[in-house]
C-alpha cells in the first residue's frame, strides 16, 4: 500500500464506523448558511450584507461568492422578553414580523446587497431564506400553541410573496427552541407536513453541552420528529462558560451527529478573533471537518453577530486570516495549517503600543537591534516558535520575561534560516505561556530581544506541523510560502537544510522528476522510480542568498503535493489541541486515530486526551537517512497494566503501569507505524525526535 493510500486509509477510518446520512432531505438548496441575528440594536442596512453575500479581498474588492443560505433570528424582544422561553406575548411575535420585512432593513438590504454585487460578480441563483419561529406559548394548550404558529407562517408566506425579492427566496423556517420535549413533538410534525405541502422545509439547530437533546436526535434519526435538516451545536467553542460547556468534546459531538446522520454547526464569535484558545478551537472545527464527513455540507455557521463580517475588514492580519479561511473552507479548499501570527511593528507609545492596547498577534517594536516584542493572545495549549528575519546573519537571543523575569528562549538549530539574512527561530514552550497566563485578562508574553541585526519580518506559529503545499487548496503561508510559475517552484525563507517530498502529476515519461538546489552551481537531480510518480520523492536542499529553495520539475510535471522541514527537526503532538486527529496534518509526525475512543480531558487552555481503551495512534517517521523515537508522555489509569502494541506486525512495544506519568520512547524506523493502547490511557505529549 503507498503512503497516500495509507493516510487517505487512517483519515476515512471514523467514515467506515459511522452510516452514510440518510436523514437529511437531500434536497436541501443550500450549502453554506449564516445566522443573522436581527434582535433590537442589530439593524441590517444596505451594505450590511457585502461581506456574507461575497468573499471580499484585502482592499475591499468582492471577488467571489459566499454564503448561499441566510437564517433570520433574533433572541429577545423590544419588551425585554425573550423567544426561547414560550413566554413572549402576540405583540412580540408582531414585532418580529415587522422586523423581518423592516423597509429597507433585513431582507430588504439582502435582496437590494445581491442586485448590488451583480455588477461585480454577475447574476447568481437567489439566496436561500429561514426565517426563524419563537416558542410557542406555553401557557397554550396544543391546540392553541398550533394556531399561533400557523398564523405566523400564513403571514410571513404572504408578505415574502408581496415584497416579490427577485434574488432571494423563501426556502423554510427554523425551530428556535433548542430542545425539544413529548409535549410539542406533534406540533413539529404538523408543522413539518404543513410547510412540505407548501414546498417549504423546517430545520432544527439543537445544543448538545449536557447531552440532554441527543435523545431527541435519536428520535429524529427513527423518524418520529420530523425535521428536514437538523445541525447538533457543539458548544465546544465556549469552554469557559461553565463546566458543563467545558467538558464538551467536539470530536464526541461530531461523531455522535454524524451516527445519527444530523450535521454540525461551526461556532464562531468575536472571542475567536481576540483569544488565542478559543481561536484554536475554532480551528478545530474546519481542521475535523474532513475527517469526520461534515465538510460536505450542508452547513450553518454562528458568528455571533458581524463576526465574519469584523475579520474581514480587519488590519490585523490574525483576524484577516480568519476570514480568508471561511473563504476557502466554504469552497472545500481549506488547507489545515498552525495559527501563524505575522508580526506587526510598532512605535512605543503609539496607540498600537501592546503594552497598553494588547491585541492579539506577534506586536514587534520599530527600529534598532534590540527592543520588545509582544505575542498577545497564543494558543496556551501549544508549544510555539517566534521566527525573527534580520538584515544580516548574526548571533542574537530572545528571552521571555515571566512575572518581569528573564528566561532565555532555546534556539532551534534544525530551525536555521539558508542564505545570508539572518532567519532565526527560537522555541517558546506552553509551559512558558501558561505561566504568563493570567485570569480574566488578555495573554500577553513579554519578549525581550538582544543583538542579531534590525528585525525585517517575524512570525510566531505553533511547532507542531510541516509546511505543505497541495494543488487547488488554499496556499499555505507562515514563514515559509511556496511561489509557482509555469518553469519554477521557489520556497521562501527556506531551512539551512530543508527535506523537501514532492509527489508529481501531469504525463510523465520514464526517469521524470525534479531539479532541486542544493546550496552548489549545480542542482541536485531527483527522479522517480519506474510507474512511481503518484508517490512522494524525498531530498534535501539549501536556500540561496535570500534563503530560497528552487525546484524546476521537468516539462510537463507539476507539483501535486510538497511538504518541507528542517532536517534533524522534531514533530510534535499536542493531545488535546486542535487538529490533533488530522492524520495527514502530521505527516511526518504523530496524530490520534479518529475512532471515537479519544475523550478530550483536563481544562480549556490546558486539554489532553485519554482513550477508553483502543484508542490508536498513527505515527508516519520521516524518509530520511536518519531515524527517529516516538516519544510519549503518558499515564496509566488505577487497574491493571497497560501495553502500547504495534498493529503490523502485531506486537508489544511498551507497558504502562499504573501511577506516576511515564515518559516511553521506542525506536522507529522510516514509514509507517501504527499502535494501539489495550487499556484506558491519559496521553499528556507525543513527538517524533531525531536519534
């Protein structure tokens, strides 16, 4: 089996556990939907609607389409009563009608947003409308909870149809109350037959923190309440709410929905975009959604209120980058990648000066050799690199300074820039950025840095992947960018000696493959073997002046896949983190196995990960000439031992008794490796290091 087969293998394992959906109507018009929250104060003007309807660029260019669905809803009344509850009265569910067909305002600066953006991007099919249906009252018996209901349909059908939108249109309606109990079951089943008769569908988007709604999804799944579509919330984005939502497990939740063939909500807010943990767990989202099945949609998205919206005209490149991704993502594109922060520079005082004004990103202070630099708001589940680009190669240090005192940053030797500027990456460990964490304030680590030349650029990213490139997904840019023509492939800020794999595609004759620079006037050749061009080539190359990697393939090759690293560099795993059960996010590397047996565990900001025994690791070591120890840091829950088994061939490869953590390490060699735990296990770290 090649190595692609085995990693597209161990991706689509959880697919093979879990039923194909089934209960989803499959005629469903829309892929990509966005809640729009229309409650008092929250007025969609003209306008409002650009940066939803459109993927808009950096200069405020619509470039393309966005979301295809719109759900109207709003959660409290101007009475200060609220539509969850069944206790908003006739005069609060008129206000919402009004509220939705507000001239000029929602659905109005929708439809007149679409006719807008024709000029930019053409015509477009209309886009779909749910308009959202409050509780019931609950003082009312069914007879009267369903004649309020259908009264509120009859009316929000006939002014939809007066106001005659030519570019959006009426596809349904949303079942606000989140759970749904014995008592209105048959109100939804009316409700449902009602709005089918009028070629209308009813959708539901219940929470799962507790687990109390996944006996109704069951029941959806047995067909005796009848949604057409139903998305199960997560509710693992909002961690720090109460200890119920932190012990919420989006790869639980996932798979639980997928077995009941419901789909997920991603889950946003503005929290994302100012805090590093929860921007991880975002990340978590898009990162699973390849793995778990939900990518392919449909899909609805909760931002809060304007948070796409507030991304996407930002400066900050941080939160920028955030809307790029929804971009690509919607597109099935997105290329999981670390949250690189690309450093910004600032004068001292000025009011981008982090020290008063922390805004999260990698904040560098202007002019000179020596200054501050500020990493606001990492994710304190990961271990981070702070790479520094000076105008010449020289000798300098990093410190952190913790509580006001200094800790000297190791310098990644395997992480040494090519070429004769001066790329220097310096490892900032979690343990560093926890201690720096402080409650119910913004994370802020102090660094200090001493010699090594003027600063030209920097980067601070996690340290737990490889740089890839794949063809016809979003680039991949951290320090690292790979630029392609029609002759050559360039690799930016190269390592001092970078393994490069390359898989090729495009008609190919015998002894076809790349040119590779290798630090000498003449380049490095690499071939594939005989009918061996769907599968990766591996070699080594150096940077030039500017510290660039060149590859040229032969004529009518191109790059289907690229990844590169350093030589001699360690992978890691964070258990716990987002994309830990991405196989081929780590590859080379280690990542848990998708198979419903790993439980996330300790708290938000400091997670792990322990299995109910069976839980399995996919560990891919590097093609290189040297090898490697998986390492593992690991603990044994009170019983009996446990064993770390290899699966091929099958066999023991490290015991765990119960106690203390211990640190494991089994020697491996290049390729493939697969272990399984035959008992219960905390997982606290897990890495591939260099013999």
């Amino acid at each position: 089996m090649t190595v692609r087969a085995r990693i597209l293998l161990a991706v689509s394992v959880l697919a093979l556990l879990t039923p194909a959906a089934g209960q989803m109507a499959r005629d469903i018009p829309f892929s990509n939907t966005i809640l729009v929250y229309a409650d008092p104060g929250r007025d969609w003007n003209a306008g409002g609607f650009e940066y939803y309807l459109a993927y808009v660029d950096k200069d405020g260019r619509p470039r393309d389409r966005l979301f295809d669905g719109f759900l109207f809803l709003a959660i409290n009344a101007p009475s200060k009563r609220n539509f969850w509850d069944g206790k908003a009265g006739a005069a609060d569910w008129d206000w919402w009608l009004e509220r939705i067909f507000e001239p000029g305002r929602q659905l109005d600066a929708l439809e007149g947003d679409a006719r807008a953006l024709e000029s930019r991007l053409g015509p477009a099919a209309p886009r779909k409308v749910i308009i959202s249906i409050p509780r019931p009252p609950v003082d009312a018996d069914a007879a009267g909870q369903e004649a309020v209901v259908k009264d509120f349909v009859d009316r929000c059908v006939r002014r939809f149809g007066d106001k005659a939108y030519r570019r959006v249109a009426l596809d349904g309606f949303y079942w606000f109350h989140e759970g749904v109990d014995g008592t209105n079951a048959g109100l939804v089943n009316s409700l449902s037959q009602d709005l089918r008769s009028r070629g209308l569908r009813l959708y539901w988007i219940p929470y799962d923190v507790g687990h109390e709604n996944r006996a109704h999804l069951l029941k959806w799944r047995m067909g005796s309440l009848r949604f057409d579509g139903v998305w199960l919330q997560p509710n693992y984005f909002w961690a720090e709410r109460n200890e119920k939502y932190a012990a919420q497990d989006l790869d639980d939740t996932v798979s639980f929905a997928r077995s009941m063939s419901a789909q997920v909500e991603v889950e946003f807010d503005r929290g994302a975009y100012s805090t590093g943990w929860k921007l991880g767990r975002y990340n978590h989202y898009l990162i699973s959604a390849d793995v778990y099945g939900y990518r392919n949609g449909p899909l609805m998205y909760y931002d809060g209120y304007l948070g796409y919206i507030k991304c996407g005209q930002s400066r900050n490149p941080v939160q920028r980058a955030v809307y790029d991704d929804l971009y690509w993502f919607t597109r099935k594109a997105y290329l999981p990648k670390p949250m690189t922060y690309p450093a910004v520079f600032f004068e001292t005082g000025s009011a981008a000066d982090p020290a008063a004004h922390p805004e999260i990103g990698l904040w560098i202070e202007k002019g000179g050799e020596e200054g501050r630099l500020y990493l606001v708001e990492p994710d304190p589940n990961k271990d981070y690199l702070v790479i520094l680009k000076s105008a010449r190669k020289a000798s300098g240090k990093l410190e952190a300074l913790i509580d006001g005192v200094p800790v000297r940053l190791e310098k990644v030797k395997a992480g040494s820039g090519a070429g004769e500027a001066g790329l220097d990456r310096f490892r900032l460990p979690r343990v560093l950025i926890q201690k720096a964490w402080k409650p119910k304030t913004t994370l802020v680590v102090a660094l200090r840095r001493t010699g090594g030349g003027e600063i030209r650029e920097g980067w601070a990213r996690p340290d737990d992947f490889v740089f890839r490139y794949l063809k016809g997904k979003q680039p991949m840019e951290t320090e690292m960018r790979l630029e392609i023509n029609e002759a050559t492939a360039e690799l930016r800020n190269a390592f001092e000696e970078t393994v490069v794999g390359l898989r090729g595609a495009g008609a190919a004759g015998p002894g076809a493959g790349f040119e590779i620079s290798d630090g000498t006037p003449r380049p490095r050749r690499v071939a594939w073997a005989p009918g061996g061009g769907g599968e990766f080539i591996w070699c080594t190359g150096k940077g030039d002046r500017e510290g660039n990697l060149r590859i040229r393939p032969d004529p009518g090759v191109e790059i289907a896949e690229l990844v590169a690293f350093p030589a001699g560099a360690s992978f890691h795993l964070r258990p716990g983190s987002c994309g830990d059960t991405r196989v081929d996010l780590h590859i080379p590397g280690v990542s848990l196995i998708p198979d419903g047996k790993w439980r996330l565990a300790g708290e938000f900001g400091r997670n792990y990960r322990t299995d109910l025994a069976g839980g399995g690791l996919w560990v891919e070591a590097p093609r290189t000439a040297k090898s490697h120890n998986l390492v593992l840091l690991v603990e044994a829950k009170p019983g009996a031992p446990v064993e770390l088994r290899t699966q091929s061939p099958p066999a023991a490869a490290a015991r765990i008794d119960p106690g203390k953590p211990r640190r494991i390490s089994i020697r491996l060699k290049p390729g493939h490796h697969h272990f399984i735990f035959t008992g219960p296990v905390a997982l606290l770290d897990a890495w591939l290091a260099p013999r």
